[in-house]
C-alpha cells in the first residue's frame, strides 16, 4: 500500500534535480533550479522534515550557509512512493 504523499511545483522540481541516483550537492541543486539561495533553503528544509529527503551529514536541517556543500539523496524509504508522485505529475 502507497503511501499519501502530496508535493507542491517547487518540491516535484526539487526532486527531480536531487534525482534517484547517486545524490548531489547543494551547489549543483543551485545550479539546476530557478530560485534564489533562501528559496532554496526553504524548500530542503521543508522536504528534509518530511522526511524524503537526506543529507550526507545526517542534518536535521540547513542554512544558507552550510546548504551548498552538503550531498543530498532521496530517502529509500520513500523512493517508490516519490517515484510514483513525480510520474503522474
């Protein structure tokens, strides 16, 4: 059974640029995503919360001025349940 998982634009595209492989760096998000460094932060921070995504450091959170450096990945534990969100959307 799948879970209920509802994402708003900005957290799909964040995803996507995160991907499903080996992970990447604040840097490279920054890089692939049309928002500002606060935005950004913002939107880590919420998917981090949630749970779905992860960081290398195993940070709870971040801040505009340790994002850049930090790996992300999604969650395991959700990425069938992501997987399916981003494909019908």
């Amino acid at each position: 059974m799948s879970r209920q998982i509802k994402l708003n634009g900005r957290e799909q595209t964040m995803m996507r640029s995160i991907g499903f492989g080996q992970g990447v760096t604040g840097a490279e998000i920054l890089d692939r995503m049309p928002m500002s460094a606060e935005e950004l932060v913002d939107v880590l921070n919420s998917l981090l919360s949630a749970g779905f995504i992860e960081t290398g450091s195993t940070k709870e959170s971040v801040t505009s001025a340790n994002f850049a450096a930090e790996n992300y990945e999604i969650n395991p534990a959700y990425s069938t349940d992501l997987r399916d969100v981003l494909k019908r959307n």
